[in-house]
C-alpha cells in the first residue's frame, strides 16, 4: 500500500511531526484543519498505523511514525532538490554529454562548446564522434547520442533541429595566378577547372553544389572526392584543384578565394537533438550557450 503515498502526504507528516496538533500544522500548510484531518485518516488506512495518538500536549508520533519520519524527511529534501529550468547550476551537473558533429561544426562551434563547459560545468564529461546521419534517429532515441550538429539537409525525420545560422561557400584554390585575376571569375570559366569536392561518408563526385551548376546549364569536372573539408583543405594546397569551403574556414593558410561573379546558395546549420530532450534543463543550458556564442562571431 506505501505506493498509494502522494506528496501532499508526506507534507502533512512532515507538518505534524514539526508541530505536534493539527491547527499548526493546518496554518503551516495553509490548509484547514478538517482538511488535515481527512489527510490524516487516508495516511493511516494506507500505512496501517495510527501515526499520531493525542496528548494532552498535542498529538504524538507513535513508534513506527517516529521509524518513518527520516525516511519522509529525505523523500522531501529529494523532491524540493529538483531543479526547475530557470535555477540550474551548469557547475554540478554530473553526466556525460556524446555530441556526433560534421568536421566544420566540430571546428567552428564543438570546440568552443567545450571550453565553456570545462570552465562553467567542469562535472560535465564529453564524448565527441563523426556525424551519424543514417542511424542519428535510432541512436538518440536509445540515448547513445544526445546531441547533433550538422546542416539541416543531413538530419532525417524524427528529430527536432534548431537553426543556429546560415553559412555561405567560398570558392579557394593554391593557385595564386588564377585567384589574382583582374575581375571576377566567371561560372563559365571557372568550370574549366577541375574540382574537389566533400562528401560526407558517401564517397560522391557529386557535391552540394553541381545542382545549382546544372540549374544553369554547366557542368563542373570534380576529379577528387573528400569526407571532410580539412581534407579538402589539404589536398587543394598540393594542387592547382579549385573548390568550394565554407567561410568559416576561410582564411586557410595556403588557400586564396577566387572571387566570383555568382556564388552557389548557402546552408544552414543547425542543432538537432530528441524530442524527449526537448524540455530538459541541461539541454536547454546548453543550446542556450552555443547561440551566445554564434551571437558574439556575426
């Protein structure tokens, strides 16, 4: 029966084991004494005791009230511990966080991330992978992973993505000559070079771009397929290849923009995170922190 108790139950124990008689512990609770009296009478059919016998002094805890009174007592410095949303102290927190993050967002807003948390919730351990995009739903719903960062066309369904901002490409390549030219580089001239692109994990010659370069009747020679932009990065710097690198990145020692008469469309960034996350103190924190970030690098 002890799992019929409620809260208010416990309340009303703890109000007359303080006071002793029924008026106070009313007053205390601002309840009426009739109310208390009908609590107390529920409490006694649940736990099959008389709880408190009357004195001339007030009312009196019997031996098994008095055996039950810490446990009470700690049932409701337990519950009065649990933090609302507003109060949350980021330097007790005590878990481990698994962020899955692309290269770029592990670089322009993973590690910062993770400093303000060695400095602001130091009990916070962090675990951080490659981006998942195929499994992403499936492991966050079994909690292997409670955070995600990432453009907004590799979250798949069943997710909730915050946007966090957009990003623009800029078109690089080591060859000075051509990044010094007298005007801007026309598409169509700029197709005469070949290409690197990244693909993320699919191992694709076909990049985000190419859709908006056959959207206006051109065709882009990508020789050279990468998983991460530091890789492309690399690989641009002992070649003549030209590709596209989101600003972020830029300036990269080495590399030189190609400024550009057209530039293809940006994307957007975003947090992605479970649903069953949506309210949680901690999460909210956190999301709270990496948009004060992004805020102080516009």
């Amino acid at each position: 029966m002890i799992e019929k108790l409620e809260i208010h139950h416990l309340r009303t124990l703890n109000a007359l084991y303080r006071f002793g008689n029924i008026s106070s512990a009313a007053e205390s609770l601002d309840l009426s004494q009739q109310a208390v009296s009908l609590q107390l009478k529920k409490i006694r059919e649940i736990l099959s005791d008389r709880l408190f016998v009357r004195t001339g002094h007030g009312m009196t805890p019997t031996p098994y009230a008095r055996q039950i009174e810490p446990h009470i007592q700690k049932v409701l410095t337990h519950f009065n511990e649990i933090p609302l949303p507003n109060s949350l102290t980021p330097n007790q927190i005590e878990r481990t966080l698994v962020i899955s993050a692309t290269d770029y967002t592990q670089k322009v807003i993973v590690g910062e991330l993770i400093k303000e948390l060695l400095e602001t919730a130091p009990k916070v351990k962090v675990i951080v992978s490659n981006i998942e995009s195929a499994d992403l739903t499936k492991k966050m719903n079994q909690g292997e992973i409670d955070l995600a960062f990432t453009s907004h066309g590799y979250v798949p369904e069943g997710l909730v993505t915050e946007s966090l901002f957009t990003e623009n490409y800029r078109c690089v390549t080591a060859n000075i000559e051509l990044a010094r030219l007298d005007e801007d580089l026309s598409l169509e001239r700029l197709v005469e070079h070949d290409f690197i692109v990244t693909s993320h994990g699919t191992g694709s010659f076909k990049g985000s771009a190419d859709t908006w370069f056959e959207q206006l009747g051109l065709h882009r020679n990508v020789v050279i397929s990468v998983p991460s932009f530091f890789m492309a990065q690399e690989y641009l710097k002992q070649s003549k290849l030209v590709g596209f690198l989101p600003s972020r990145l830029l300036p990269c020692d080495g590399l030189f923009e190609i400024p550009l008469k057209k530039y293809p469309p940006g994307y957007e960034v975003v947090a992605a995170y479970h649903p069953s996350t949506r309210k949680d103190p901690f999460m909210i924190w956190l999301l709270d922190q990496v948009h004060k970030q992004i805020s102080k690098t516009r």
